[in-house]
C-alpha cells in the first residue's frame, strides 16, 4: 500500500474531515508528512486557534496491526524514532489540545533505516588469501551491504553494530588501499560517508618503515641491505618494494651465443647481478629454486648446458610451480643430470629396465618428499605413531615408465630419432615407441591409462605430482628456510602453504603470491621492532655465497664480470653452480649438532658446511674482504668508515647501519673499542686501520654470520 | 704483556677463546665419566672411513667367478648374462681367492687387488665384506615381502641411506654417529686437547657423538687465523674475536656459530702447532681428491704424539658414485682413485710404523640394482646391501667375510628384495662396525651404546679382524 494511501484510509478511520471551519476551534501540525531516519530526531510544531490556552499534548503510536516501537515525543513536539525499524515503518504523531483533547491534528512519519555510520574496519591489514573483514560502527540493519572498493560484497548482519564480509586479496591487490562503505537497503537507503579505508597486505604504509625494519626486510628480499635501497623500502614500503620487484625487468645471464664455453664468467656474473641487479627478489627467488630443483656443474659443467637451466630458474621464479615442474622436467640440462633423457623403455633383449633417477628425485626432492606432510609441515603419523610414506618403490618404477621416450630437442634440420645427438636448446621431445604406453599407478593411486603416448602421460603425472597436498607444505617450509629462517613456526609454514594452495583467485602454485605471504608474514617480520624480544630461535646462518653479496652491497662494493667471489665462495665449501649432489651443498633437515646447541634441537641447513675449520676460513674471507685486495672486479669502499676514523662511536654506529640494521649492542661495541683503542694517532692510515680492526670484527662475528 | 713468538701469540688466542662455554664443559665431563672405559688401553689406533658417496655398485667391485664351495649357484657367466651391457670381461677382472673360490675385482682395483693377495688368505692386508648394509634386526626374503617386516627407513634414498649408515641406526633419523659415538665411549680414556674424530671430509653425521666434536681439516688448505701480526693492535683485536665469540645476544644460532668459530681457532692452533714438527712423509700420494684427504690423515697420525692422542677416528669422502647412467666410465675414474689412494695410505702407515695400528675401511649409501637401467649409456637404480673393504695390518686380510649374494633376478635369488637384483643384506652395518670398534679397543659393554642394534644380531661378529 502506498502512502497516501494509507493515509487516507487512516483518516478515514479517525473520522476526521481533512477540512474544517476558519473559525472553529483548531490544531494543526506541521509538517503533516515527514520521512525521519531512525537514528535522527524531528521537531514537529503545532498551532492552536480558538482554543485558550493554547496548551497541546503530543503522543506518537503505530497505524493498527503494525508492531514495534513507535519511538517517543517529548512535551516540545520533538520525535525519537525507535532503534528498530517498526513493521510497515510508518508512525502517527498526535497533537492535541489540553483544553478539549478531541481538539487535534496527526502527522505521519515514514521512517527510513538510519544512516550508517563505520567506526572501524578489522582487520587494518587484510593478509594475502581469504579471510573476514568485520565492520565495527552503527546504524546498520539486515540487508546492509559492504563496499570494499567498488565490488559489493555478500555481507553477514551479525548487528546493528558489526557486519561481516569474506576478503579474498590477491597478488595485484597487495599495497592497495581500497574505501569501504556500507549501503542500508530502502526504505531510506543511505550510504557511509567516512572516508574509511583497508588496505590489503601488512603494516608498511609508505614512511612508517624503520631503518631497522627496512635493512633487515632485505636481507630476506633482496640480496642484503645497500643504504640506496634500504632508504627506498623505507619510503615506499614493503609492498610497493615488492610490487616493483614483481615487474623489475630480470638481470642477464650471459646470452648463450656470446658466452664463452666454460662456466667461470656466468658465476662471476651471477656475483654481478646479485650485487648490483635491480631484480633482487627474482634473484633470490631462483637461486632457492635452483637449491632445491638442484642440477649441478659437476655434470653441467660447461655454459652450454648450464646457461639455459638458469635462465628457467629467472623466467619461471614469478610464475606457477606446476610450470616450472614441467620446464625442468623437459629441460635437456635436467635431463641429462637425472636421466630422464634417453630413457629408454625396458628391453626385454638387453635386460634393462627404464632409469628410476628422475622419478625418484623429483617426488623425493622437487615436490612432495618422502612423507606425508600436514599443511603446515609436521609429519602426519599413521596409528601406531609413525610418518606414513608418500610412495614406495612400486611407484618409482611406475614413474619411472612415465618418464621413458623423451630425447633431445631434434637440431634444426635434423631428424627426430631414438636417441637425438645432445642438445641442450629447447625442451625434450617424445620419441613415441620408445616410451612405455602401458597403464601406470601414480601417487594416491591415480591411474594413467594406457596407450596414451608419451606427452599425455607426462601431463597427467606431472598434475598427480603437483595436486598431492604435500607440495605446498613441502616446497613452502624450503622457501622459508631459504629466505627467512632455518626454523619457522607450523603455523607461518601453514600460512604460506595456503596461498601456494590458493592465492586468493583460486590459483595453485602461484610462486609470486609465495614469495610475498613468506616475505610479508607476521612471523618474518616479527623482528623487524628491535625494541621486542626476537625469537631466540630465529634467523638463519648465511650461506657463503649470500655472505659474500651482502658483505658486498653493505661495503658499497662494485662488482664486475671480473669479479673473483666464485673462488672465495668455493673456498668456502659452497662452489656456486656445483653442488656436490643433486641434495645439494646442505639439506633443509640438517640438525646442528645438540653439542652446539644446549637444550634446543634446531634446524640450521647452512650450518652443514660450516664445519669448524670452515669457520675458520670465513674470518679469513673477511680479512681479504677487509685487509686484502679482492682484484679488480670487486672493489669494496671502505672510505666512508675509514673517514669516522677519529670519531669512533660515529664509526662503530655507521658500522652497525651497514650490517646490524642500526642496532649497536654493547658487547659489539665493546669489542670493536677494544680493537680501536689499541690503535694510536690521527693520521689517515690511522684511522683507516681503526675502521678496519672494527669492520674485521663486525663481519667476522657470529652476530653477522647468522642473520636474525 | 710483551709478545714475543708466534707460539706465544697463539697461546694467547687459545686461552682466551677457551674460556668459551666452561660450564658445559664440566657438565660434558661428568657425563664422560659416566660412560668411561673398564681399561684404557696404552698402545696407538685408528679407524679410517672412506665413504664412497652416491651408492658404488660393487656388484662390478666383487664378481663371483667359481664358487662351488659357498655358492654353487654364481657363476661369471650367470653374473654376465644379467648384466649384460655392464659385465666386466672375464679376463680384464684381477683374480683374487676366498675360501676355495674364485673371485674378480674390478680391473681398475688393482693396488687393493694386490694387497689382498699379498701373503695369501688371512695374511693380506685388505679383506672384504659382503652383502653388508642396513638392518633394524635380521630379514629374510619372505620376511621382507610379508606383511609387518621391520624394514630400515627410507630404503633406496641416498639421503636417508647415508645418515642409517653412518648413524649405525636403521630405524633413520639418528643424530649422532657411531665414529662419534665410539670417541665417546672412549673419550675417557683421552687427554688430548684435539678431537679424536677428524674430518677431512667436512661435517658428517659418523663423527658426531653425543659428547664428541669432531675437528675438520681441508686437505691443502693453510690452518688458522690470518692477518694476525704480534703488534699490539693485532693482540687486541685477537682478543676482542675472543670477546665476540662469547656474544650472543641470546640467539641459540648465534651462539652455535661462535662455538664452531672457536672450535675451528683452536683446533687449527693446536694442529698447527703439533704439524710444525711433522717429518716429511716420503710416501707419493696420488693427487687427486682422496688421495690429498688421506695424505692430510698420514700427516696428521704423524703428529699424534704432538697432539697427545692415541686413539684417532678419521673420516675421509669420495663422491660420484650414484651411476644411473655411464657406469663403466665412471667407475674406471673413480675405482683408480679409490685403489691408488687407499694403497698409498697404507704405504705411508709402513712408513710412519702404524701399520699395524691403523685400520681402514669403506662405506657407501647403498650398492645398486644388478640389473641395469637403459639409456644412450648404461647404468643402475638404487639398491640395498653391497661390499666393502677393509685394510690393514691387523686385517685378517686375503679373505671375503659374510655372503655373497646369489646373482640372480627375482624368485631365482633369495636375496633379491624385489626384481632388480636388490641384495637385502646378510650382515648388518652394525655387525660390521662393531668388529672394526672392538679392535679400536671399546669394551664389549660399550657396544651396544655404540651400535643401538647390535643385540638385534646373534653370532659372532666379522672375524675380519
């Protein structure tokens, strides 16, 4: 029913006559039809004639059969919507005359939901993946709908005071600050005008990252800390740093063409690019995939073969882990380390059976690994207690068969035979009966039928492979070790494993998404306050080779494709590009001994090759890096400390900026004094020989080696 | 203080990097002492480990030719025929004999070949044993194709394989190995202020004991600190590397860190110290990887007096043995290496007068499946028990110890695990360490500390030595 038809039935029912004599005794009201927003109020008036005094009453009620609260008027005609929308929504206000009170006048409110109104939105930070979004304010009904950005949302009334909505944030999204409003439905539809706002990803608005926070943020992102780039996340944030590094355009690796047959000047220009290349997140990102889908120089040992697994390490670091499982698969340089290449369908004649190396490692190492894993890492235990086991032999050997017929890319203008002549451009190309076409099982027992040929049992093996539940757990805790921690919690390993799972559009396997949950976690940057306790668990010992760049970029290096760091790095124990073994120069399980330890078991991989005598090489690393001459192609600078020489605190600060994000403790101090003391006058050489006793022992010290 | 030597100098370093962490010292003692030996012996030994990376496949290190005495059934030709493409010719293997039969080794094996055979069974200088790997408590075929076998963890993954060998633990995820664990047990019987677990290999999980530490020395490379004058500034920032390795800031890997940073101090002082009266050694090493890694045990065992010890562990590396593909080429580099290398050792200990008190043995992941793997090269999978030598002058040498497995595929052995000619061992890693350990002088009470799964075994042990 509309409202002037209801209206007039109401009057109607009153008996009232819409028109009266001039001269009668009268009250009017104004207005006589009002719409008021529930949350608001509305002061009616009212005139008296003919009547002395000219005193009126008011009262407010519901049409007849509506139910609720009308709401209240005070003696001053001033109406109070109830808090609750009344049904029908409609509400009479009478005026009457206290002389003679069948002497008055109705008006009708249409009450209109109230104006919605947010007091905060929770949480400030929406993480990467799904989650809920609550609305904390007032004013909202059933029906209310949530804005975030311009997309409605399907939003949960919980009460007048909090709404719910599921957020689903995505790569993209990350940094973005999007408006939220809520819109009340009819009657009065209205929308907040707060200019409130939530921003997807973590706590780094532009400007609030502390120098501490920043340095440290890259030693896990970026290649260590330069104070160029330190000053840059501090003033664009962490996700916009990120966001860039996403798009940065990917340092070089020698074009194959050009580069000379042995490996030397592609691991000088890895030194190159890691010091130098804008690309740090990229670089970091392949180099841990390249140490956990590990070929080797031992075997690759020159560029030709090398150069191109390389550069599907960079290419695919961004991209989608069910690609990059399917490029190393069919990549020559992979297949030639672990047999795929050639494999040859069993041989009745000859006796063989086809190789079992790539179907081993690449369930064992590149994807699920031995064990079941729960999300978020931890074993899962069968009934009696013990790790249930993702495969057994059997299935190795079905793999195996899987992975027959593949041989070298055909050279342009050859043919395609059995065993293609090596070539290592390109990906490998089925030889179709030399592959095993009968009916294989794979992983949970999935069956690939037969008489499929070589190219659909490779897709479908590689999707059993990469839909097991292990890999994002399995993959994710590698990452994180590589980037972040030796020991992170099953909760953060679990965190990441979800966006691996699904990165907010439904996408499996996203590795940008990954890289971002690792890097943005609460958990990796739980140290990022030095004011808080750090977990004295966390951190991770640098690897040689990430040593020798960060302790480059903090000196203010320049590096070029001369550069000798490869040596250094061998020196060692971590020859870039040979690892000894496909379980590459350490294991992501390896326990420090307890007698190193005390009570507290930890993971520390890279403490592997740090063996005592080792130790020992790395101080002297540092007295080449500092005492000594690198050569040419790494040229440290050591000027700006050498210039605080007759200023120590000065020194010992500027020091703790380059290598302990800005964070002096006392003993290091101590120590550092201890050394610059013993050093007399005031000359030049003087204070350089302060600035390198204290720069020795800076980088020297466990406090550097081990990055936390 | 006035500094006037380099030994002066370094004296100073020790002692101030040891004062590191004296309160777990004392508790490691009493924890020592709990475990000490019934008799310290007087008398020099030591143990080397070779351990041959990636699973060697002595199925072409030890082929039986005619051994009607302990195996009727093997045959050169039955082990050719399965082979095929990877069968060593008959003529080309070194002849060697055992118990009546004959065998061949490798062709590139010849030194170890000739040392086996210097002075005829039970007198030469290298014994073998067979078919020995990893086992939780003995397993026969049914047993191991039936339903509720104890089965080692992880079979056929090198990983795994390796840390069970080296662990002496079947059961996977051991974090102390049995050459650490031995050092314990003897530990009480040392005064040595260097470990008596060295490493020329790195950190590997057989010289970690609970208690025990190993020292890690880089073949070739120059000990100790550098850039380290006797000038006062240079004392002083020696001093604060010490102060340093005591600062931790409360972070556990920190401080783990420092702990390998001192040890490594210390330990390159002492040896530095102790090698700086080491007599030349006239014996050539080879110079290849092994071969410099065992020169650097010799130097070392020179210098035990120096260094107060007379009871050494050591640990030695060779890699490249995981052959899934060109196996022959592989294994006519690798196999030179190991036989010159090992047989040069022995030359040296001659030299040095330990011959007798020096005992050396190898190891690997695993031995690989008798039958070969196609490709454009050939090669082979993963596998399970394998053959390993032991060399010496205390080896009863000249003799093969345990079984050799039936060279046949599936039903036809009743070794084969499963198909492929995959050997489920008939001697257990422990039963093998554990005579290696008895001669090493460990009480027999102590065993089982050292080998967790020793009780497991009944008979005697390997009488090799």
């Amino acid at each position: 029913m509309g409202i002037r038809a209801v209206r007039l039935a109401l009057f109607a029912a009153l008996g009232l006559a819409s028109v009266q004599a001039q001269t009668t005794p009268n009250v009017t009201i104004a207005p006589t039809a009002i719409n008021v927003y529930i949350g608001t109020y509305y002061r009616f008036t009212a005139a008296v004639t003919g009547i002395t005094p000219t005193t009126v009453g008011w009262s407010v009620a519901l049409p007849p059969g509506a139910t609720g609260s009308p709401g209240t008027i005070d003696t001053g005609g001033l109406y109070v919507p109830p808090s609750v929308m009344p049904s029908g929504g409609q509400v009479i206000v009478q005026v009457a005359s206290n002389v003679n009170p069948a002497v008055l006048a109705l008006a009708l409110v249409n009450l209109y939901n109230p104006i919605p109104y947010i007091a905060s939105v929770s949480p400030a930070n929406v993480p990467l993946g799904s989650s809920t979004l609550t609305i904390n304010g007032s004013g909202f009904v059933q029906g209310a709908v949530v804005k975030v950005g311009t997309v409605a949302m399907p939003t949960t009334f919980v009460s007048s005071t909090v709404l719910n909505v599921p957020v689903t944030a995505t790569l993209d999204q990350m940094g973005t600050k999007f408006p939220v409003t809520v819109t009340n439905p009819d009657p009065g539809s209205s929308t907040t005008t707060q200019p409130i706002g939530v921003m997807y990803g973590s706590t780094d608005a532009p400007g609030t990252v502390s120098y501490s926070a920043a340095a440290r943020f890259l030693d896990q992102a970026a290649w260590g800390p330069d104070a160029a780039t330190t000053a840059h996340v501090q003033s664009v944030g962490f996700l916009q740093y990120l966001g860039e590094q996403v798009n940065a355009p990917p340092s070089q690796i020698p074009d194959l063409a050009l580069t000379p047959y042995y490996l030397n000047g592609v691991q000088s220009r890895f030194f190159t690019n890691a010091v130098h290349g804008q690309d740090q997140l990229r670089q970091r990102l392949a180099f841990a995939l390249l140490n956990i889908l590990v070929v080797s120089g031992v075997q690759a040992n020159n560029a030709p073969q090398l150069v191109p697994y390389l550069q599907l390490m960079q290419k695919d670091a961004f991209g989608n882990f069910r690609q990059l499982l399917e490029d190393v698969t069919l990549n020559p340089t992979m297949g030639t380390y672990l047999n795929m290449v050639n494999n040859d369908i069993a041989n009745t004649t000859t006796g063989t059976l086809p190789n079992e190396n790539y179907a081993r490692e690449i369930l064992q190492l590149f994807s699920i690994g031995l064990n079941q894993l729960n999300q978020d890492g931890t074993l899962k235990l069968d009934a009696g207690g013990n790790p249930i086991p993702t495969y057994t032999q059997t299935t190795i050997q079905q793999f195996a068969k899987i992975f027959t017929g593949w041989t070298y890319p055909t050279k342009p203008g050859a043919t395609l035979s059995k065993h293609n002549p090596t070539n290592f451009i390109g990906q490998m190309v089925p030889f179709p009966s030399n592959h095993d076409n009968t009916t294989k099982t794979l992983l949970n027992a999935f069956v690939v039928p037969a008489g499929q040929g070589p190219a659909a049992d490779l897709k479908m093996a590689l999707d059993n492979i990469f839909t097991h539940p292990n890999v994002g757990p399995f993959i994710c805790k590698q990452l994180i070790q590589r980037l972040v921690m030796s020991n992170p919690s099953p909760a953060y390993v679990s965190r990441v494993a979800g966006v691996f799972n699904n990165d907010g559009t439904g996408v499996r396997g996203n590795l940008a998404a990954v890289a971002v949950a690792i890097l943005m976690d609460p958990e990796a940057r739980a140290g990022d306050d030095p004011s808080s306790a750090a977990p004295i668990n966390g951190g991770k010992l640098r690897e040689p080779i990430f040593f020798l760049i960060s302790t480059m970029r903090a000196l203010g290096a320049q590096v070029n494709d001369t550069n000798p760091l490869t040596g250094y790095a061998t020196n060692l124990g971590q020859q870039l590009y040979f690892p000894p073994t496909v379980f590459n120069y350490f294991v992501p399980d390896y326990t420090i001994p307890q007698s190193f330890t005390g009570s507290n078991t930890l993971i520390g991989p890279e403490f592997q090759i740090q063996s005592p005598s080792n130790a020992v090489l790395r101080y002297n690393t540092v007295n080449s890096i500092v005492y000594g001459n690198l050569g040419a192609g790494a040229v440290v600078n050591l000027t700006p400390f050498a210039n605080l020489g007759n200023n120590t605190p000065a020194l010992y600060q500027a020091i703790a900026n380059a290598f302990f994000y800005g964070q002096l403790p006392a003993a290091l101090q101590n120590a550092m004094q201890t050394a610059t003391n013993a050093i007399t006058g005031t000359t030049a050489a003087s204070m350089k020989a302060r600035a390198q006793a204290a720069l020795y022992l800076a980088l020297s010290s466990g406090y550097y080696n081990v990055e936390h | 203080m006035r500094i006037n030597t380099r030994r002066d100098f370094l004296k100073i370093g020790l002692r101030t990097f040891g004062s590191l962490g004296a309160a777990s010292v004392v508790g490691k003692l009493s924890q020592v002492n709990a475990l000490a030996q019934n008799s310290c012996p007087t008398d020099y030994k030591a143990l080397v480990c070779i351990f041959l990376f990636g699973g060697l496949d002595t199925n072409n290190v030890l082929i039986p030719i005619n051994t009607p005495t302990t195996n009727a059934n093997n045959s050169y030709a039955n082990y050719a025929k399965i082979r095929g493409g990877l069968a060593l010719p008959q003529a080309n293997l070194r002849q060697i004999n055992a118990n009546g039969d004959s065998y061949g080794l490798h062709p590139n094996l010849t030194e170890l070949a000739n040392l086996y055979n210097t002075g005829g069974t039970g007198t030469g200088k290298v014994a073998i044993i067979a078919n020995v790997g990893t086992l939780v408590r003995p397993l026969t075929k049914s047993q191991y194709q039936g339903p509720g076998a104890t089965v080692p963890s992880n079979l056929f993954s090198h990983l795994d394989q390796q840390t069970e060998i080296q662990t002496s633990y079947a059961q996977g995820n051991g974090t102390t190995g049995w050459g650490g664990r031995l050092a314990d047990a003897m530990q009480s019987c040392s005064s040595s202020k260097f470990p008596m677990v060295i490493s020329v290999g790195g950190n590997a999980v057989f010289t970690t004991g609970s208690q025990t530490s190993p020292a890690t020395v880089t073949a070739g490379q120059v000990l100790g600190l550098q850039g380290f004058s006797t000038s006062a500034a240079n004392v002083a920032r020696l001093n604060a590397v010490g102060n340093l390795l005591n600062f931790d800031n409360s972070f556990t890997m920190v401080s783990a860190d420092n702990q390998i940073g001192a040890n490594g101090i210390n330990q390159s002082g002492l040896l530095n110290q102790a090698l700086g009266g080491a007599p030349t050694l006239k014996t050539a090493f080879p110079s290849t990887s092994l071969g410099v890694q065992l020169q650097q045990i010799a130097k070392i065992i020179s210098v035990r007096s120096a260094l107060g010890a007379n009871r050494q562990i050591f640990f030695a590396y060779l890699g490249g043995f995981d052959t899934h593909d060109a196996e022959l080429n592989t294994h006519a580099t690798l196999l030179p290496q190991v036989s010159q290398a090992m047989n040069a050792f022995y030359t040296a200990t001659q030299e040095l007068g330990v011959d007798n008190n020096v005992v050396t043995f190898t190891e690997s992941d695993f031995s690989r499946t008798l039958q070969p793997s196609g490709g454009a090269t050939l090669g082979t999978d993963h596998a399970w028990g394998s053959h390993h030598f032991i060399m010496g002058g205390a080896v009863k040498g000249g003799n093969i110890y345990g079984q050799v497995p039936t060279q046949a595929l599936a039903a036809a052995s009743p070794d084969d695990a499963n198909t492929r000619g995959v050997w489920i061992p008939t001697t257990s890693l422990d039963q093998y360490g554990a005579t290696l350990a008895t001669w090493y002088g460990a009480d027999p009470g102590k065993l089982a500390t050292v080998f967790p799964n020793l009780g497991n075994f009944s008979g005697p042990l390997p009488a090799f030595l």
